[in-house]
C-alpha cells in the first residue's frame, strides 16, 4: 500500500545547489512571512512581548538552520502554542511563553537523542503523514482567504503578479510582491512611514530565564509546550523531514536531526526571550514555491531579523504592519497550493486514498490529532485486506 502512494521524486539535478546567494534565493527568502508577522505582530500586540528578543532568536536559528542543512528548511512559531497564548492572553503572561520555549526545547532534544523521535515516526504509515501534510496546505489556502478578505483586490492584484512572474529570473514573484505590498501599504496609510524610526541603535535583549516564576513554568509546560507536542511530531519534525526528502533527495533531512535542532533552536530562544519555534513542511513548500533551491534562503531571512534586532529595532514595528494582510494571504494561499500539489497521491486505489482524506480532512481541525486518526484508519485497513 505505501509503495502506491510514492510519487514525485526531487528537484531538477541543475537545481540541488546546497547553498547559493543568488536572486531567486533572496526573493524566496521571505516566502514565509505570511506564517510568520500574524503570530509575532499578536505575540507583541497582545502579550506585550519584546520584539527584539522574538526577532534575534528567529534569525539565529534560521541561519543556523540554512548553514546545516544546506536546504530552505523553515523556523515558524508553533501555531497551537500562538494560538493558545494569544486566546488566554488574561491568564497567561510573556513569561509563560518563554517558559513554553525552554521546555519544548529540553523536550525535544530529549526525543531528539533518545532515538524516541525517530522511532515514533516509523511507526507513522506514510498515507497519515501525507494526510497531514494535505490538511495543512489546505489550512493554508484557508487561512490566506480569510486574510484576503479584508481587501480583495489588493489580494487579486498579489495572486496576479504571482502567477504572471512564477518562472521570471529578472523579476522574482516574492520581491515584487514584498515592494509592492510595502508601497501599497504605505501609501494606504502613511502615518506608518511617519512614525517609523530607521536610526542605527545597538540593542541587546535581557536574559529572559531571570524573570521566570513557578507558575510561569507550570503554565507554560501545562497549557502550551505539551498540547503543541503531537503537532510539532506530525508537521515540524516527520512532515518537514518528508518534504524535504522529497524535494532534496540528494540532501536528506532525518526526523533525529529536525528533532535535535528544534530543540536547541527552542533552548536558545527561550534564554534571549523568544517564542516557540518549530520547523514546517508548509514553510517549506513557500520556499520552493518562489524560487528557493538550497540554504541560503533561510540564512538570508535570518541575517535580516539579526541586523533589524540588534540594529534597527525601532523599524521593528513598522516591517510587522506595513505589508497588508491581504498580501500576505495571498503568499499562504500559494504556499499552501503548492503543498497540496506536491503531495496528493498518484493512486486511485480507495484503501490508499481512504487513510489520506480522513486524515487531511481532520487536519483541518488538529494536526496532532489527524495523526493518530490516519495511523488507526491505516491499520484499520491493513487488518481487514
């Protein structure tokens, strides 16, 4: 059954260059902003958390993570995690996300050594895994139409200029979106010009762990790194790892390495007041969509977050709002487009496909749980052939 759901294969040899700085890889490096500015912009809107500390841990392990990987592997924050924090935002404080960060940190580098994570994950058929990853590009169709419908014809205009520049090496489709979301947003509202500060200002964030109580951490274990850890397993860690290998054959991704790396990324966040991270098949897939063929996407992102965090902090709040959320729901849409493209099965045998749409259909509404959903259907099925 497993072997009729393989398809695809990678990349174009031309295409696996590992690491490279060129103009496609700058363009793609900000595919990922439609995940990324709603969950921070709300981390710092709502809880009142440091953006500088946010933005330093991001650029860390994004560089960390092109430099190792040599593939556009992505750092997003964990969605359950956002969500709940941003929802509880009268009971839980900045500090129990940071707490969240530092336990989802050991957590994961505990799964990551152990061999535990890796042995969960084969025991994952490889129809609940794409399951998962067809619910979540469906997610993210979803989630880019709700934030297009604020203004559609800024967002017609995006989705426009996307398809009509997909293949142009002179004018790549995320740069031009990204400049002209900006000028858009801008001239939409210029009040966001006016009070923008781009003066040099070094700026170094506190130690984070210093300011953290008891119950910041039974919260932060309780209500946010636990709830987030079925997720993390189904999309950051197996989910990424299976996009990866799929598009990069030639420069795999192991669920132990992901693991490792979620967890000392995590660790490293929490220490300088950061959100918790993770990987995603979905970051992924915006990367490839817009032109990224190897590590140097994400290292450019990072660079960027580096140099607006410790340099430029006051631009900080101007960068999170100008581009409009239509503009950025159009990104996710294409994003999400892509990974449901890239992962629908070439069979149409009804035991192949059963496990894959139920576990994509509950995906929609948990990704943790649409795991276990999709291993059960599975075997389910293997017992009764």
């Amino acid at each position: 059954m497993d072997e009729q759901l393989r398809h695809g294969g990678g990349l174009a040899a031309d295409e696996r260059q590992g690491l490279r700085f060129d103009r496609a890889e700058w363009a793609a490096a900000f595919a990922d902003l439609g995940t990324f500015v709603p969950y921070v912009v709300a981390y710092v809107a709502v809880l009142g958390m440091d953006p500088v500390g946010i933005l330093l841990a991001f650029g860390v392990a994004l560089v960390c993570c092109g430099l190792a990987y040599r593939t556009p592997v992505p750092v997003q924050p964990m969605k359950a995690v956002g969500a709940l924090a941003v929802a509880q935002a009268g009971m839980l404080s900045a500090h129990a996300v940071i707490a969240a960060s530092l336990v989802t940190g050991a957590l994961w580098l505990l799964l990551g050594m152990s061999g535990l994570a890796t042995r969960l994950a084969r025991l994952v058929p490889r129809a609940a895994v794409l399951g998962v990853m067809l619910g979540l590009g469906l997610t993210f169709v979803l989630q880019g139409l709700r934030m297009m419908d604020g203004d559609w014809r800024a967002a017609l205009a995006a989705l426009a200029l996307a398809l009509l520049l997909r293949r142009s090496r002179l004018f790549p489709a995320m740069l031009v979106l990204l400049l002209g979301g900006l000028a858009y947003g801008v001239a939409r509202n210029p009040d966001l010009w006016r009070d923008a500060s781009f003066a040099f200002a070094l700026r170094l964030p506190a130690f984070a762990p210093g300011d953290l109580r008891w119950d910041d951490l039974v919260a932060g274990t309780l209500l946010l790194a636990l709830p987030q850890l079925p997720l993390t397993l189904g999309n950051a860690v197996i989910g990424a790892s299976e996009e990866n290998n799929r598009l990069f054959p030639d420069r795999p991704a192991s669920v132990k390495k992901l693991s490792l790396s979620t967890g000392l990324m995590n660790l490293f966040g929490g220490m300088v007041g950061g959100v918790p991270m993770c990987h995603g098949a979905g970051g992924m897939a915006a990367y490839a969509a817009f032109g990224a063929r190897g590590g140097g996407a994400p290292v450019i992102f990072g660079a960027v977050l580096l140099v607006l965090a410790l340099c430029f902090s006051g631009a900080i709040a101007f960068l999170l709002h100008a581009i409009p959320a239509a503009v950025l729901g159009a990104i996710l849409a294409l994003a999400g487009a892509r990974l449901v493209a890239g992962n629908v099965p070439r069979t149409r045998d009804w035991r192949v496909l059963l496990p894959v749409l139920v576990t994509a259909a509950v995906a929609l509404w948990n990704v943790g749980l649409a795991l276990v959903v999709g291993v059960g259907v599975h075997w389910m099925l293997r017992r009764q052939a």
